[in-house]
C-alpha cells in the first residue's frame, strides 16, 4: 500500500477516534469501533455524523469529523461539518460555555 495512504488512514482513524469518545456512552461508539477495526474509516464518520444529531456534542467534535473529511478528501462532508461546527460554537457562545471543551458525559482527552 502506498505509504502516502497509509499515512492519512492512521490520521482519519485518529482523529475518528478521537470524536467516538465524546459519545462514548451511546450505540454509536461501538459501531464506530467496530468500523474502525474493519477499515471501514467512511462508515465509521458516517456513524459519528448521525450520533451528532442526536447526542449533545460540542464544536469540537464536528471540528474533529470535518477534519478526517478532508483528509479522507470528501468534500461535501467537510462542508456539512464545517457549518455544525460553527452551529456548535455559536450556540454554546450564547450560552456562556467553553465551545471547544468537553462535551457533556465526554472526556477530555
């Protein structure tokens, strides 16, 4: 495989990863694993952009999808998340809270 590839995989999967684990508690997150231990790095984003919908997420979380979008070069998707991300933002702005912190029953690591 070329080594260019497998340097955006091991990044997709990072940063993929790292989104699961702000819905750690939900259904998604096991999918989301399962997905990721199959190679299946589109479904497994796929998974995390439905379980943002439905589960309390913050800016960065969409930041992190909008990210491993573009380094899995697909180009809608970073448009999609781009804009929840700032969705995200704005509304914990109005609310007085950190954008970018946890989200709630996630971690910050």
């Amino acid at each position: 495989m070329n080594e260019r590839l497998i340097k955006q995989w091991a990044i997709s999967e990072k940063l993929l990863s790292e989104a699961a684990l702000q819905v750690k508690d939900s259904e998604a997150f096991t999918e989301c694993m399962e997905f990721l231990s199959h190679n299946e790095l589109g479904l497994a984003l796929e998974t995390l952009g439905a379980e943002g919908e439905h589960h309390q997420v913050n800016a960065e979380y969409w930041h992190l999808l909008k990210k491993a979008a573009e380094v899995m070069g697909l180009k809608e998707e970073v448009k999609e998340f781009r804009r929840k991300r700032l969705l995200a933002h704005t509304s914990a702005v109005q609310q007085g809270i950190q954008a970018d912190g946890p989200a709630s029953g996630g971690s910050a690591a």
